[in-house]
C-alpha cells in the first residue's frame, strides 16, 4: 500500500510500527491496529487505553486505566488471532 488514510474512528495518537512496518498501533483514548497492507482497521480498546507499543514481530500491548480506582490493566494480543487479553501485572 503506498498510501493510508484512517477512518474516522481511527486515533492516530502516538503511532507505533510493527518490526516488519506491516501494521501501526496507535491510540490516545481508544487503541487501534491497522493492517497497512490490507487496509484494515480494528479496535483494541475502547477506552480509557494508552501506550500501544509493539512487544514482538506480532505481539503487542497496551494499558487501559478504569478511572474510579485509579488502577490501570495491562493487556496483551497478536494480530495473529486478533484477541486481547488481560495480563496478572498491573503497571
């Protein structure tokens, strides 16, 4: 693909590439992967979610803070099986 523009759902905050430049993490509020190849977009989180960074060649995480107690849960996924989870750390 040589070109993308997001949808507009799409957050650009704080863009991160994968190792192989294939898909872009990014998200202030809402954590969003893109398949640049593909041009396909998905929601990771919608919100409170932060910090998308990529962990492996397909594994990536992010943190969502649950407002009323202050706390933040830590999530990772692969965009092999397209689903998230929570981790036991809390960061």
């Amino acid at each position: 693909m040589s070109s993308w523009r997001p949808s507009g759902g799409f957050n650009g905050w704080y863009p991160k590439l994968s190792l192989d430049g294939r898909y872009l993490i990014s998200g202030f509020g809402s954590v969003f992967i893109a398949d640049l190849t593909q041009g396909v977009e998905r929601r990771l989180s919608s919100g409170p979610g932060f910090h998308g960074i990529w962990i492996g060649r397909e594994e990536f995480t992010f943190t969502e803070v649950i407002v009323y107690n202050q706390q933040s849960r830590r999530f990772e996924g692969s965009v092999r099986v397209w689903k998230v989870r929570a981790t036991l750390d809390y960061p």
